[in-house]
C-alpha cells in the first residue's frame, strides 16, 4: 500500500495518526454504508469526508488536510531542504486513502439505490455540472463483443491525427482509471477524488440518485470536459438506448455486432437486443453497423430517424480473426468521419472538424492496434532463468460468441501447438457453453490425449471479486447442461489465479511439447494475472478489487443465480397478486364512494322510461299500437327501450356486486384463534352480496324471455286474421235443353273470414296489448329493483367499513384468503 510505503520515514506519532486517520475514512464509513449526502461538504476547499470522519483528540488531520489541498488543487511546496519528499509522501498517501475511499463508495452505490434503466438521473446529473457532454464530438461505439476494441482503435487513430482525444470505456481490467483516458493518458487519483466528490455532493443536494455507471459516465464527461479534449469516443455499457451515455448527441454512432449476453435485461434473442443497442442512433446522424448485426433492424431504426446507415460487410477472415473484423469497423468509421468533414469545410455542419489521414503509417498501426486483455500475447520467462519462454495469450473472451472468434484466432495463429487454459467465470454466464468450446479445443489440439489429461490442461481459477463462479457452481452449471445419458463432467479442484497460472506456466515447460497458455473466461481475472505474469500497470488495491463488483446488479454467483431467478419469479407472482390486490382495492374504494350517485342515476332513469304508471292509459296505448297494422305488428318502442335500459343497468348491478366482493374477499385476513368478529362481519357483508347477485343472475336470465313470449302472441294475431274458405255442391234434378234431355246442377261457394271484429281476433290483439304491459311494470320495478339494491349495498357496507377493512383493529394487517 503507497499508504504504509509513504509512513515509514515519518515519526512514530505522525504514522499512528495517519493509520489511524486511514482506518477512519476507510473501515469505520462503511459499516453503516452511508447515503450520498454523508459526502456533502459545504465549500470547494473541504473535502467530503470532513462532516463524517472526526480524527483522534488531539491529533494533527494531516489526511483531511492533504484531502483538501487535494481537492482545490494548490500545488505542493517544493522545498530544498529535503522536507518536500515526506510531504509529498503524506499527501501521496492521503490522495491514495481517499480515492480507495470514494471508490469504494462508489462500487456500493447500487446496494443503496435502486437500479432503474433510464436517461433521467443521468440529463439531471449533466444539466446540474453545465451540460460538460457537449463540449466536445463524440463517437459513440455500442456492441455485444468488439466494441471495446473499435473505441480503443478509433480513439489511437484521432489521436495520431493530432486531435486531443478522450476515451471512455468499461470494464477496466487493472485499475478504474483505465476507464477514463486522454491521449492514452489515465485519470489521476487526484482528479478521481475531485471528481466523485463533486457528484456526490450535487447529487446528494438534488437528490438525485445516481447509479454506479451514471456517475462514473458523469465523471468522464467532467474531466473530458477540464482536459479541453477536441473529442471523445464513448462506450457504452450495457445495450444502448437506456444507457447512461446515451444522454448525447454524437456526430456519428457505430454498432459492432450483436450476440446473445446479459439477456436477462436486454432481451432474449438478437432482434430485442438489436433494438436496444440500435438505441443510440440519432435522428440525422450516419451510423456505421458491423457484418454480424441484424441489419433489417438496424435499417428499420435508422430509416426512423432519417440516420444515413453504413454496413461493413461481411469477408472471410472475420470468421477466424476478429480483430480484423474490429480494424474494417473502425477503418470505415475514420471514413464516415472523413466524410463529415468534408460536409463540414462546405458549411452544412457547425461543429469541430475531424479528419482521420488513413494514408498515414501511424493511423493504420493505431487501427491494427489491440486494447490490452484482447488477444494480448505475451512470451513469459522467469527473470534469470535458463527455462524455455511460454507463449501467453490474454484473452477477456467470456461469453460463447466472443470464446468462438477466440479460438478462430488461436487456430489461425497456433495452428500446431497445443493449448492450455486457465480459466474462471462470472457467475452469470453461459459457463457450460464456453467450457464445451474450450474442451473441444484441448481435445483437437492433442486428439490422443485422453479425459484426464484433457481435464487437466484445463486449470479453474476463482476471480477474488463477488461475481466469480466457484468450483461448486462451475459443476453446477455442467451439471444443468448435462442431459440424460450424457457422461457427466465434473471439475475436482479450483485454485487461486496467480497459483493456477503458475501452475499451468510449469506443466506446459514439464510438459515438453510447445505449448500455449490461454487465460480467459472473465475480465476480472486479468488484472491478477498479468500481475503474476509479472506484468507492471497502475494496479487498484485488493480492497477496491474485493469490492469492485458490487454496482453489478448481477447475483454473485450461479448458486445465486439460480436462487435469484426462483425468487424473482416468486417474487413477480407477488408482485403481480400484489398489483392486482392494489388495483381491486381502489377500484372498490372509488366504487363505494360512487354507489350513491348510482342511486341517482337510476332513479333519473325510471322517471325517463317508466314514468307512466297507468295500466290504462298503457293499454289504450298498445292497443293503438296494434291495431295501426294488425298484419304487420312491430315491436313496442317503450317496452323495447326500457328492456335495453334494463339489461344495461342490471349487468352494470352484477359487475358492481362481484367488485364489491372481491373487495371484501382481500381484505380477509389470515385464519386465527379469536378475534374473529371483523371476518364475521366481512362474512355477513358478502353473503348479502352473494344473495343479491343470485337474485339478478336470475333477473338477467329472465329478460330474454320477453322477446319469445310476445313474438308468439304476435303470431296468433296473424294466424286469427287469416282467411277460411269452404266449398257447398247442390245438384238439381232439373231437365234442360231443347229436347229436355239436359241435367242442371247448381254449385253454391261460401267464403268464412275473421276479422278483428270478431272474438278471436280481439282477444289476440288483447294478449299482445296486456304482454306488453306486464312487461313494462316487470322492468319498471326491475329498475326500481337495481336502484334500491344500490342502496342497500351502500348502507351495509358503509355501516360495516371499517369491520370489512380492519377485521382485527388497526395493527392487522390483511392476507389473502377465500371463503
């Protein structure tokens, strides 16, 4: 620790004020985890931690006095006599105390704040700084795999054309401040402090509640911004279009590729997570996608927002080499951009020029270039040593797409060598898919060597970080993948990574074949394994490391996962029977308080179709009706309108009735001895409900009838009105005719018709006329029927609330239960 290093030449006194000032800032805040406000400080000169941290009676505060020199940036007295070097030493150490500190509050911010995707905190954040993200260009680069190469290409390659450039990704891979670049240049301590500070303070003050990424993307732009970079190429971290850094406007966005990785959150096929990272393309800005994206929702996205598209298409050798693939993405981005600026010198942009010279030997080794951890090979030898060097390729491949171009590339470049692996996992991936690609591997590498010694070139390191995959959940996840009469396969030993990569390191010089060590399957694995390659980086302490996976909302391990998943299934259940309890119960609330309007409304409706009471003046009506055409009769309007309204009214009552039960059925608490006199009363409540309802089910079922009855009285008005003819013969015997020989006969035809005159025709046209009125009081007092069943429900509910909503007092809590 720089901390311990800088106290050894201070007295004994000043060392035990700092360690214990250290131990203060760095133990005793965490305890209780703080609030963003506990990092509040009044003016620019006084360093957070001063409201919170009281130092030892009667010691110097040298730690919050090199805090505050920190922070408004004096510089450090430079002294001749030597005593400079121990107070560069103490603030030194006081700078290093402090950035551990704030970075450890920033890794824990996600346990205390709850993770929403969106863009809100983040333009709150940005507004409050003075919008420092528009002060420069920006390259926006997203993707599944690759997008952190391409950023890394892309900014070298600005940066080789003379242009101050800031680079933003994640993760890092030794230390934080590889996030955050200018010119290749890290974010000091220093200006981490002053930065997180400063976020802490504003976000406390406004309430803004920050997530891990918002402020460190906050971060970036604030010291992009102090730097005066002419741009930035920014990586997002996680999808796109909710992304914190999707708050701005870039001048051209590029698309890498898009894979199956944390679908969880975006999506569970390539077209939803296509649309997510395709959320960074902006209205009119060119956008540049990669061979393997789903271009027709690229296309369909970016013809949405008028956004010119560029796809690098697709050549042979991105199938084993994906950094060519890498280099082509960001070769035709430096021309997109080479475009822009020739828009930009004819006027049609206002903006920074950008102009990439792809001629220049500096520009074309900048693109061809590798981010460290990506395909990074290295030759290791101990230092005075005569043993042979082993060949060493770093690789943060950690997800089945990324492991596929690893191996391509290992085969194109070690095509007769033999592989040996160290690998280690975070618990949330795909660890069966990637162990399969890494086994076949070994296997085809070395076909004759059998399970073991397959096994064995295989060495299972846990990552000291909360995500790394145990041995246990590494068995597990094989275990999940292995189907019946598979064998199954099972790893016995996992071990540290600095031991696992010094032990794969011995067997391959043991093993006396050329060998390559491949060490892979997680980011979090790479800074303790160049440190055991011997690899010397600006290094995050193991305190910050043990730490630095807690704003990951990701479970800890796959054991957690699976836990995780069954719970947050458990979980939605309740939330979904929660949300549903919660919308019932309003929706009976507001129902109770609109039951006496209902009253009102029916009794508005009876004196609009049932006001006529007379069975006289009705009969005298219908019976014009009838007989106005008694071949054709059509149906009673006033009967008809009141049977709609009816039938509205009592479907509207039922609805009403079964709400309302629901309602009392949540407010049922949980069965228990005694106590029991609310449940009875929620029980009388909905047993008179659970009446009325059978009585107007019945009411329901009845209205059709109406219909059928008078169509059959109507029918025998029709048949009563139809004609009856009967034919008489008489013969006579009379002669006729000349010659008297001829027989006459007489035949005599009578016709018998109804007619409403008569009997029968009169009573049937009665049997309509009296149908109808019958019907019309029927429904009338069936109205009548729904306007006091209002009522009613009101006054027993309304006496009994407090018993339906409280059966057990005030400190009950209800449950849910059925009768």
């Amino acid at each position: 620790m720089a901390l311990r290093r800088a106290t050894k030449k201070t007295s004994e006194k000043a060392r035990w004020q700092i360690l214990r000032s250290y131990t203060a800032l760095t133990r005793a805040q965490f305890r209780q985890a703080p609030p963003p406000a506990a990092f509040a400080r009044s003016d620019p000169l006084t360093m957070a931690t001063s409201s919170v941290l009281t130092t030892p009676a009667g010691s110097n505060s040298l730690l919050l006095d090199a805090n505050a020199r920190c922070m408004s940036q004096r510089p450090v007295r430079r002294l001749s006599n030597g005593g400079d070097k121990e107070d560069e030493s103490k603030y030194a150490a006081a700078t290093t105390a402090t950035y551990e500190m704030l970075l450890q509050r920033l890794y824990q911010v996600n346990r205390f704040t709850a993770v929403k995707l969106g863009l809100g905190n983040m333009q709150k954040l940005n507004d409050a700084f003075g919008d420092p993200a528009s002060q420069f260009e920006i390259v926006h680069v997203a993707g599944t795999n690759g997008k952190g190469s391409v950023a890394f290409k892309m900014a070298k390659a600005l940066e080789r054309s003379g242009y101050k450039t800031g680079l933003f990704v994640s993760p890092h891979v030794s230390s934080f401040r590889e996030r955050v670049q200018v010119n290749g240049v890290l974010i000091s301590e220093s200006e981490v402090c002053e930065a997180l500070s400063e976020i802490f303070n504003i976000s406390a003050q406004l309430r803004i509640p920050a997530t891990f990424f918002e402020i460190t993307t906050m971060l970036a732009f604030m010291h992009f911004a102090k730097q005066g970079v002419d741009c930035v190429v920014l990586e997002t971290g996680l999808g796109g279009r909710l992304d914190s850094t999707n708050i701005v406007t870039p001048m051209l966005s590029v698309i890498t590729s898009i894979g199956m990785d944390h679908m969880r959150i975006l999506g569970n096929t390539r077209e939803s997570i296509a649309r997510e990272k395709a959320g960074i393309i902006k209205p009119n800005v060119p956008v540049v996608v990669g061979p393997n994206t789903p271009v027709s929702v690229m296309m369909e996205v970016a013809s949405r927002n008028n956004a010119p598209l560029v796809r690098v298409p697709l050549h042979v050798d991105f199938e084993d080499d994906y950094n060519a693939e890498n280099t082509a993405i960001a070769r035709e981005a430096c021309m997109q951009l080479n475009a822009l600026h020739a828009l930009q010198t004819g006027g049609a942009r206002e903006s920074k020029e950008l102009c990439v010279d792809l001629s220049s030997d500096r520009v074309n080794s900048a693109l061809e270039a590798r981010p460290p951890c990506r395909f990074q090979v290295l030759h290791v030898m101990r230092p005075n040593s005569k043993e042979r060097k082993v060949t060493v390729v770093l690789d943060v491949a950690h997800n089945p797409q990324a492991v596929n171009r690893l191996v391509g590339l290992l085969h194109k470049q070690f095509s007769d060598k033999k592989f040996r692996f160290v690998c280690g996992f975070s618990a949330d991936k795909a660890i069966n898919k990637v162990l399969d690609k890494i086994t076949n591997v070994c296997r085809e590498s070395d076909p004759d060597a059998s399970d073991k010694e397959l096994e064995e070139r295989i060495h299972l390191v846990k990552a000291n970080h909360p995500r790394g995959a145990s041995l246990e959940e590494i068995n597990l996840a094989l275990a999940m993948d292995t189907t019946e009469g598979d064998e199954r396969r099972e790893y016995e030993s996992i071990s540290t990574i600095k031991d696992g990569v010094n032990a794969a390191l011995a067997a391959s010089r043991a093993s006396g074949h050329d060998e390559v060590v491949v060490v892979c399957g997680s980011v979090f694995l790479m800074a303790e394994a160049r440190q055991a390659l011997g690899l010397k980086e600006p290094v995050d302490s193991a305190a910050l490391n043990a730490v630095a996976g807690s704003h990951m909302s990701t479970p800890e391990s796959r054991l957690a996962v699976a836990a995780a998943e069954q719970e947050a299934e458990i979980s939605t259940k309740h939330k979904i029977m929660d949300a549903y309890k919660t919308s019932v119960n309003a929706s009976g609330s507001a129902l109770l308080l609109e039951l006496p309007q209902l009253v009102s409304q029916a009794q508005a409706l009876i004196l609009q179709h049932a006001a006529e009471r007379s069975p006289s003046k009705l009969r005298s009506k219908f019976a014009q009706l009838v007989l106005a055409a008694p071949s054709a009769v059509g149906s009673n309007g006033d009967v008809q309108n009141l049977l709609t309204v009816v039938g509205d009214e009592v479907a509207r009552l039922m609805s009403s009735i079964q709400l309302l039960q629901l309602w009392i059925q949540l407010q049922v608490p949980k069965v228990e001895d005694g106590n029991n006199f609310g449940v009875e009363v929620q029980k009388y409540a909905y047993t008179t409900l659970k009446e009325a309802l059978e009585k107007w089910q019945k009411v329901w079922d009845s209205l059709a009838d109406y219909s059928a009855a008078r169509a059959t009285a109507v029918e025998k008005i029709n048949a009563k009105l139809s004609s009856e003819t009967s034919t008489t013969t008489t013969a006579t015997s009379s002669k006729g005719g000349k010659d008297g020989d001829e027989d006459k006969s007489v035949t005599a035809k009578v016709d018998k018709q109804s007619s409403i005159g008569t009997q029968a025709g009169e009573d049937a046209v009665a049997a309509v006329v009296e149908l109808d009125i019958k019907w019309y009081f029927n429904l009338a007092r069936a109205l009548e029927g729904v306007r006091d069943q209002y009522a009613v429900t009101t006054d027993v509910i309304t006496k009994n609330k407090e018993k339906i909503e409280l059966p057990r007092g005030k400190n009950d809590r209800a449950g849910f239960n059925m009768f």
